[in-house]
C-alpha cells in the first residue's frame, strides 16, 4: 500500500494538466490554492511566486520580468506608507494622516514644490528604467563618477545593511509583506474616507464595538439595491491657493 501510494503521489505530481493554452505540471512547491497547477510561466524561480496569474498576463517574459519589478517598487512604497501613517497616529493621534499634508505651511509654492519633485522623480525613475532594460548602466553616478554600485541583481541594488542574512530568503519575506502593504493601504484609504478617522482609531472603534463597527455592518446589499456610507471627507481641498481634487476612491463600487 506504501509502494502505491508513493507511486500514486509521483504519478500526480508527472501528470501534465492543460489550461490556458499552456501545459504545467502539478506542483508539490506551496502554493496560492493548495494542490493546484502553476502555469507553466511560474516556475518558482521569482520571490513569491505562488502560482498565481489566472489571466496569464505573465506568460511573456519580458512583461514578467517587468511585473515583477513593478511589484517590488510598488510594494516597497506601500511598506513606506502604511508605516508611516500608522507612526504619525501614534506620535500625533489628534492630526487625521489623511488631509495632514495640507495643513502644513511651505517656505515656497506649491507649483514650485510639485516642479522639484517632478524633475527628480524624473530622474530616479528613468535611472531606474535605463537599469532594467540594460543592468548596470546606471551604477554609475554621471556628475560624481567616484560613486558607483557595486554588482547587483536588478531591482536588488545590495545594500547590505539592511538586508543582513540570505537574500533569497529575505527576498521572499519582502515581497510578502509588500503585498500585505498594499492590501493594508487600500484599505486605511478606504476606512479614512467613509470614517474620517486613522487607522489605529477605526481599530478602537471595532474593538471597542465587534458586531456594530465592521464593514457588514456598515453596508446592505439587497436585489436592485445598496445602501452604504457616505463620504466622510470633502470632495476637494484648497492648498496654497490651488483647489486639489479629493475624490472618495471607487465610491461607486462601495458596497
């Protein structure tokens, strides 16, 4: 019975399943549905990848490889942001994260603040897109030649200091929880415009009532119709004498 079990298992793990257009094997690797077949795209070797592409959107490489480091930036921004909302509502609770930034008075204009930081998001994103395409033409600082990187995998510049121990290993860890970052800062934007409130005072307020305060108990769906909350926050605000849109995100797609 042993022998025919391992045989079975083997045998599961050879048999070729078609979908897609592609042919994979089912895998014994973790993944995103427990005893499913990643396409034939995924193979395990990018950090994180758990099988999951149901539109096969990476069935082309270079796209993939594209995806990936998309990923990567998108994820380490979300890390940035959720920390730093969550850190301002613990130093300052009384300040809301979300209209902070226009409560603050510049030593210039905002035209010339947004026109800074156009030219140098400019510059580090080209930088960043000319390493992609051709790895290591832009280690080099072209001002100060003195200073340059080191070899390194793309998107992975090495800086050591805060990557102590196995990169592979670390690799995986950052991609999960940039993943769960940006889950997190959809949904800390989401709560700040139907609660007007910060993360950490929605999560007393569900504490403090489980049944009463969640997202079910906030909306009804019922045939032909959905009753959920309203916007909470303005629909624009005026900074430094420009008026600036605030739109409630995807409002008509609430529950």
């Amino acid at each position: 019975m042993q022998c025919l079990a391992t045989s079975s298992s083997k045998l599961a793990v050879r048999t070729p399943v078609r979908g897609a257009g592609t042919v994979a094997k089912a895998s014994t690797r973790p993944m995103w549905l427990p005893g499913s077949a990643p396409p034939a795209h995924l193979d395990g070797t990018l950090p994180g990848d758990f099988g999951y592409d149901p539109l096969g959107l990476g069935a082309n490489k270079e796209m993939l490889s594209w995806f990936a480091e998309a990923e990567r930036v998108h994820a380490r921004w979300a890390m940035l942001a959720v920390a730093g909302i969550i850190a301002q509502e613990v130093v300052k609770p009384e300040i809301f994260w979300y209209d902070a930034p226009t409560k603050i008075e510049l030593p210039f204009g905002i035209v010339g603040l947004l026109a800074a930081e156009f030219w140098m998001m400019h510059f580090v994103e080209i930088k960043r897109w000319q390493d992609f395409w051709q790895p290591g033409s832009a280690d080099q600082d072209p001002l100060f030649p003195a200073n340059k990187l080191g070899a390194h995998e793309v998107g992975y510049p090495g800086i050591t200091l805060f990557a102590p121990g196995d990169i592979a290993t670390l690799k995986v860890k950052e991609i999960k929880n940039g993943r769960l970052a940006m889950l997190a800062f959809v949904g800390m934007t989401m709560t700040a415009q139907f609660t007007g409130k910060g993360p950490l005072a929605n999560l007393a307020d569900h504490i403090a009532d489980p049944t009463g305060t969640t997202i079910f108990s906030k909306a009804v769906i019922v045939p032909g119709a959905a009753f959920g909350p309203t916007c909470a926050i303005p629909s624009s605000v005026v900074f430094e004498g420009v008026t600036i849109p605030t739109p409630c995100f995807l409002e008509s797609l609430w529950p």
